[in-house]
C-alpha cells in the first residue's frame, strides 16, 4: 500500500502541488524580487524551501522504508512529518 501511494505521490500530486503553487504565486502577482522583501515574501520563500524539504524527507523515507531499521525509518517519517506541518502553518499564515 506504501508502494502504491508512494508512487502516486510522486507522479500525481507532486506535480498538482508545485503547478497549483505556482499558479498561485503568479495569481498573486508575486515576482522573484518580492520573494525576500517584506513578511509575506519570507514566509512564503520559508514555505517554498520547507515544501522540497519536506519532498526530499518524504523520498528518504521511502528509500529507507524496508532497507534500514524500522527505527530510521520512523525518524525520516516523524522528521517529515514535522516538516510538513510547518509547511501547512506557513501556508494558512500567508491567506489574507
């Protein structure tokens, strides 16, 4: 099941997240400039640097998943896992 959802993941909803991002981004008429000017630009290149991230942690933990000790794996997974959820904060904090 991990597999499977794993490889979903990395096919479908990776690229949904970074399309549906970068739509965004452009919607909201940010340039690259205004990525470290001002709060919303730091929170959101904060935002942008955790989400790959937490995509490489996610990765980790499937390439360890089965090869390492259940105990590595878990703290890639519990690490990724955290990383996430400051991903999700970062975001509600940049909606008007």
């Amino acid at each position: 099941m991990g597999r499977v959802f794993g490889r979903m993941a990395n096919v479908v909803l990776m690229p949904v997240l970074l399309a549906t991002g970068l739509a965004l981004i452009y919607h909201r008429g940010v340039d690259i400039g205004a990525l470290s000017v001002g709060s919303y630009g730091q929170i959101l290149t904060a935002k942008i640097v955790l989400a790959f991230v937490s995509f490489g942690l996610a990765a980790a933990h499937g390439a360890t998943a089965g090869r390492t000790s259940p105990r590595t794996s878990r703290l890639v997974g519990i690490a990724g896992g955290g990383v996430s959820v400051t991903v999700v904060l970062l975001a509600t904090s940049l909606v008007p």
